[in-house]
C-alpha cells in the first residue's frame, strides 16, 4: 500500500537503491558495486538498505542514506530511485515502476539447485513467487555463460535479460588481495599466525533455530590444536546461539560480510554453499562436510552437478574425517587440482574488470551521468 502511493511521487535519476540479504548485511556484489559507484561519481545518491545502526556507522559516505527493510522509508525509495541493486528476490507485489532499472546481482553460483528447478514440493507458493517477481528484471549478473541456462531454468528468464561478464564480488578475491588480507586480519586481530579454519555451512529448511549441525566445536577445537582458530559463519538465515566459543572458536554476527572472512581463511570447511565457487579463486583447502548428503540430493534441494565428482575437496561425513582431512590441508593433490582447474573454466568470464565495465555501463546507459 505505502508503495502504490509513493509511486506517485517523481523517481530521482541520480538515485540508487542497494540491497543484500533484506538488509541483514551489506555485501557480495551489491557492496563492491557501491564501492566502485561512489568512487567514480560523486553525483550519486546512494541508499543502502541496512538493519544494524552498528553497521551503518562503518559506512562514512555523506552521500549515503541508510533504510531498514520493510520500513516507510524503504518503500519510498523503492518507488523513487531510478536504480535497483539487489541481490535476493522481492515481494512479486513490489513492481518497480516503468522508469526504474532493476539489477539482480543473485547472491550465490548455483551448485545446489534453486527457484523453480528445487525439487522439493512443499515450497510450491515460493516458487510462484519466485517466477513473479524474476519478470520485473531489468539485468541479471551470471559468472559466465555457462551457467546462464540454469538462471533460465530456476527463474524463466529471457537470455537477452542474462549478463554474463563475472561477477563483481568475485574483484574482492582478484584485486589487491595481500593488502585486503592484512587490513582485515588488522581489524578481526587474526595477527597471531594461527591457522584460519571458516566453518561456513549453508541452511536447511528443517534447522533454522539453534545450532542445528552435527559437529562438536569445543572438542573439534581442542583435537585441532592451538595452532589452529576456528571462524563460525552461519547462513543470515539461521538464527543460532553460541554453541561453544572460546579464544579459538570465534562467531560472527549473520550480518558479517563473509567474502571477508574468506579472504583471510586458510580452509574452508562447508557443505553445499556456494561460497567454494568464490574461495576457488583462491586456491586453498576446502573439506566438505556432507554429513546429510543423500538427503539433500534426494529430498530437499538437489544439484545441478554431481556432487560428489565435482566439489573441489575431500567429503566427509563424520567430525572424526573432518578433524583428519583438515590438518591435511591437501587441496594440491591431483584429482583436486583437476577439479580446481575445471572450475576455474566455468567461471572464466571474470577478467577483474567486471565491477568497471558494469558501472561503466550503468552510469552511461541508466543513470546517463555525463
């Protein structure tokens, strides 16, 4: 309703609208095109949907306005900003309006599958809402041609609608990585030289309360050893309490900025997330821990590729396994190595200019800042 009447007002042409995860975080490509945005135009009204005050404070742009999702003042930039940037679906009531260009930057390379291609029957009204909203679409961001089909496929998209070019999230890996690696490490005080395990997994429809994963962290800390720091990232999905914490078990908050912790992780420990696609980039160890794999496969999500012939790492299904194949670190083995490479391939479209060329464009084309 607030919607349908601020759309009566006049859309501001300088005006962008940016948003990850409903506002829970501000990140993934949403974040990286905002930084590439306000360096090059100074013209630019930037509004960021973000909840947490805390994390707005870290944002010093005086050209930046902050919203909360859902709020009033959401609606009303919905309805008068000539640009959308987002990277999840919204409600198939929220039509922009004719003047506005809506970018769908997606938040994830899809390994398991999604939309309308997710085999599991009970999320049927989802999907419809999912086909609903995917028609107001201006442009939606692919890695690579690739993988343009199952977008399609998820999401009934039109390829003239696809663009293909990589991913501007994926920059953060590409570009100035030494010196992104010690700014962080600064600001998490991860100095010491300990080992970085990221315990990153996605969700299950079933488990979104708690800590709803088979894995003992005060016991797979200690067997570990000091030398090793276990960083806990949980999807924004999952609201959970604190299963264990200590000076090697450190959580961060869902609204972390997870390309950050990526970046500074010697092994990525994770399931089906699609986080193993980014942190190829820079090759170092994954285990994934498929403790339910059969399941997933079969009952909740299903994949687009073969599974177990595809992920770059070893799978495990006990903590036992786990706790072995971590202290291995040994992603250089052959097999891994081929999969590496094969990943690299299809995702090849990134030449770290992706956040550029797209900005270019958006300035010129849709924005038509001179």
């Amino acid at each position: 309703m607030c919607f349908t009447f601020f759309k009566l007002l006049p859309v501001t042409r300088n005006r962008v609208l940016y948003m990850s995860h409903y506002g829970k975080e501000f990140s993934d490509s949403p974040l990286e095109i905002y930084r590439s945005l306000s360096n090059d135009n100074k013209s630019i009204e930037h509004v960021i949907v973000l909840n947490d005050a805390y994390y707005q404070s870290k944002i010093q742009d005086k050209n930046v306005q902050f919203v909360k999702f859902g709020s009033m003042k959401y609606y009303f930039y919905c309805a008068t900003s000539k640009l959308w940037i987002f990277n999840v679906t919204t409600s198939e009531f929220m039509k922009p309006r004719r003047e506005t260009f809506y970018l769908q930057t997606w938040h994830g390379i899809p390994l398991k599958k999604i939309g309308n291609d997710i085999i599991d029957e009970t999320l049927k009204t989802e999907k419809r809402r999912w086909i609903l909203s995917a028609k107001y679409w201006d442009m939606f961001l692919s890695p690579s041609k690739y993988f343009d089909r199952f977008f399609q496929s998820a999401f009934e998209i039109d390829d003239r609608v696809i663009r293909n070019q990589g991913l501007p999230r994926e920059d953060f890996f590409l570009v100035n990585t030494d010196e992104k690696i010690k700014t962080i490490k600064k600001d998490l005080n991860l100095l010491d030289g300990k080992i970085n395990v990221l315990y990153a997994p996605t969700f299950r429809q079933d488990g979104m309360l708690g800590f709803p994963y088979p894995i003992d962290l005060k016991k797979f800390s200690e067997n570990l050893g000091n030398n090793y720091r276990i960083l806990v990232k949980l999807h924004p999905n999952i609201t959970a309490n604190d299963s264990y914490k200590s000076d090697n078990v450190i959580y961060f908050k869902s609204n972390t900025d997870v390309n950050r912790l990526l970046l500074v992780s010697d092994v990525l420990i994770t399931d089906y997330s699609s986080l193993f696609f980014d942190y190829s980039l820079l090759k170092n160890s994954m285990v994934f821990f498929a403790y339910d794999l059969n399941q997933y496969q079969t009952s909740e999500r299903g994949f687009y590729f073969d599974y177990e012939n595809f992920v770059p790492g070893p799978i495990v299904k006990t903590q036992e396994e786990l706790e072995s194949e971590v202290k291995k670190q040994g992603w250089n083995t052959p097999i891994y190595q081929d999969r590496y490479n094969y990943l690299k391939s299809i995702i090849s479209s990134n030449n770290n200019s992706s956040t550029i060329d797209l900005c270019n464009f958006l300035i010129s084309e849709v924005l038509v800042i001179e």
